[in-house]
C-alpha cells in the first residue's frame, strides 16, 4: 500500500506488493506489528503475529510549560509528505483565528504551509529541539483521512503530544482510537465543525488541558513506553526461540 498523492484519492495498491509482503511474512518465524490493522494483514500469511505498539521515550519530553497567559499555540510536528492532512483542519482553525487572533498553528517540520488566513509559526524540526518545541503548546492535533493507508499508521505523533502532557485532537482512524480515549486525554474530530468545536473546548479551558494532559502522560507511560515494549519484545523472543 502507497500513500494517497492528493486528499481523497485512493491508497496505491499493487498484487506484486501483497505477493512480497506475504511471502515475507511465510519466511519469518513471528511477525510484530505496531498495530491490530498491520497484525491482521500479516495474519493471513504469517505464523505467529504479535501486537506491540510503536514506544516512546517518554524521559525525553517535557510536560507542557504554556499557560493561559500565552498565546493559545496548537502543535502539528511530521514529515513535508503528511503536510496535506492539514488542510483537513485548514477551515477550522480559520474560524477559531477569527475569535482567538493570537492563536498559531506551531509546524515542527522541514517544510510550512503558506496560508493567509491562519497565523503559521515554522519551528524546524530537529531532534534535539523537538521536545522543547512541544513543551511550548497547549494542544496536539493529528487529523488523517481515512483510508487504508491511514489505518495503518501507528499514531507516533499522538504519542509524542501526550508525552509532553499535550490534550490531542485526533481523527478517529486506526491507532488513533487507542491513543486518544475521546472525552478521557483528548478529542475525536471526523469534520470541520467537530475539530472547531474540539479544539475551542480545550482552548476556552486551562483545566480541561491540563487533566487531559496528564491523563495522556499517564497513559503513555503505561501503554507505550519503552520499558514495556522492551518487556514485550523479550517475550516474544524468547518464546520463539524455544
């Protein structure tokens, strides 16, 4: 499967590329997959499939520093390629800038959206700098189309935002659901006027933020850090080595 070129066009697929991949999956003795969506396309071919999903170093990031005096900052950090999901939310932070004029939009990226109607701030990505970048925002957001490309996508920016203590607002697409708990450590959004309303809940209430915040620290301390990946590759490992 290949990403979509444009919004709304559908995933590249190809036989000889299905043909590939379950050969592979044959040859092996077990398959992780980040996600239920990839171990269930490995299902059909592999021996053994283990769930583990994408971990993080929650130790590198540092919980949010913004406060309510800031300028309400709303974080997207990825690669140029998944720019275009963007402009899913283009609208809705195009009305919220209207009754919040400082908002910004903080892209942590190599490449920037050039919009007139919403106030873009460019942070370079750098690895060095990534974690300060986020710790200076109120909300991370990660809208998606969704296809099944994106289904399969293992929702590591997500990740990334609630390491920070960050409440997200997210499609509801594949990892997506099990990052964010809707209504617990952030919000789903599936149009326009749901990511507007989403997102002006959270930027209309420092409380709201902040229990979300730490209830998404929490949970990616518990779900996805690396000591329990680690933990759960050794198992697999071990059982298959046996």
């Amino acid at each position: 499967m290949r990403k979509p070129r444009r919004l709304g066009d559908a995933p590249d697929e190809s036989a000889w590329r299905k043909q590939k991949f379950a050969a592979t999956c044959r040859w092996v003795d077990a398959v992780a997959a980040g996600n239920d969506v990839l171990a269930a396309v490995a299902g059909g071919s592999a021996k053994e499939v283990a769930v583990l999903p994408t971990s993080i170093d929650t130790a590198s990031y540092i919980p949010t520093t913004a406060g309510p005096a800031d300028p309400p900052t709303i974080a997207w950090i990825g690669s140029p390629e998944n720019l275009i999901y963007l402009d899913m939310i283009r609208p809705a932070l195009a009305r919220l800038t209207q009754r919040h004029p400082t908002l910004k939009l903080r892209v942590i990226c190599s490449a920037f959206p050039d919009w007139s109607d919403v106030t873009v701030e460019r942070v370079p990505w750098s690895s060095a700098t990534e974690a300060q970048s986020l710790a200076g925002a109120h909300i991370g957001v990660m809208p998606l189309t969704d296809d099944a490309w994106s289904r399969g996508k293992c929702a590591f920016k997500l990740l990334q935002y609630m390491a920070a203590a960050l409440p997200c607002v997210a499609s509801p697409v594949g990892a997506n659901t099990e990052a964010v708990m809707d209504g617990i450590n952030g919000f789903h959004a599936t149009d326009a006027d749901g990511w507007e309303r989403s997102l002006e809940r959270l930027l209309a209430s420092p409380d709201l933020r902040a229990g979300f915040g730490a209830r998404g620290r929490l949970h990616v301390e518990e779900r996805y850090s690396l000591r329990n990946y680690r933990a759960n590759y050794l198992k697999l490992l071990a059982r298959i080595a046996t």
